[in-house]
C-alpha cells in the first residue's frame, strides 16, 4: 500500500500487487482473496480513521499496466464531489478538511498496519 501525494486528496492510497500482472483474473483464486482482503482492509480504515462520505475505489491500468487499486476517502466537500476526481473540479477543496485529513494520516497508516498483521 502506498499513499498518493495528491494535494486535494490526502486520503488516497493504492494497493498495488507486487508480481507483474495486469489484471485480476492473472492471480490464483488464493492470491484474488489477498489481494481482496488488503483492500477490505485499508478500505475499513478509511471509514473508522477518515470518516468520508464515500470510498472509491477503481482499477484502472491503462496507462500503467500493473495490477492495482485506487482508494481514494471522498468528502461531499471535496474539490471534485461528485465527480471522479480525474473529472473536472467542482470547487476548491475544504482546507479545515484537507488539514484535518493529513492530521489523521498516521492514524490511518497504524490502523492498517494493525489490521495486516492481525490478519
């Protein structure tokens, strides 16, 4: 798992899979469980840490072919809300929220820490 350094999205991370695959249905039925279950896992610590409005979450890979997800906290207040954030902005982003949001961060990187290795 990595964190995206996005100014408007503090909260997005990814959840990439380390052997060179491009999509899902390349992994064993064993490897999908793992993976699905890393992304159950920083999903879940997004809700408790973050608090958002929504969770989004998208592999895409065109542009790099490798398998991974995109884990992105969305708050209605965010400067693409509703939209994708690759859409067009909506508005500038909350600053009480993104502050807030990189305040939480080390909670989130130790709540999913605790939860990987618990699992």
């Amino acid at each position: 798992m990595v964190r995206v350094e996005d100014p408007d999205y503090p909260a997005y991370l990814r959840v990439i899979w380390n052997a060179h695959v491009t999509e899902m249905s390349d992994l064993a039925e064993t490897e999908r469980a793992r993976l699905m279950a890393a992304v159950n896992v920083v999903e879940m610590a997004l809700r408790q840490i973050m608090e958002p409005d929504k969770i989004n979450l998208a592999s895409l890979g065109n542009q790099v072919p490798h398998l991974h997800w995109h884990m992105i906290a969305r708050f209605s207040d965010d400067a693409h809300y509703p939209q994708p954030i690759w859409a067009e902005r909506q508005r500038d982003a909350s600053a009480l929220r993104l502050m807030e949001c990189r305040q939480r961060l080390p909670a989130l990187a130790a709540r999913i820490v605790e939860w990987m290795v618990a699992d």
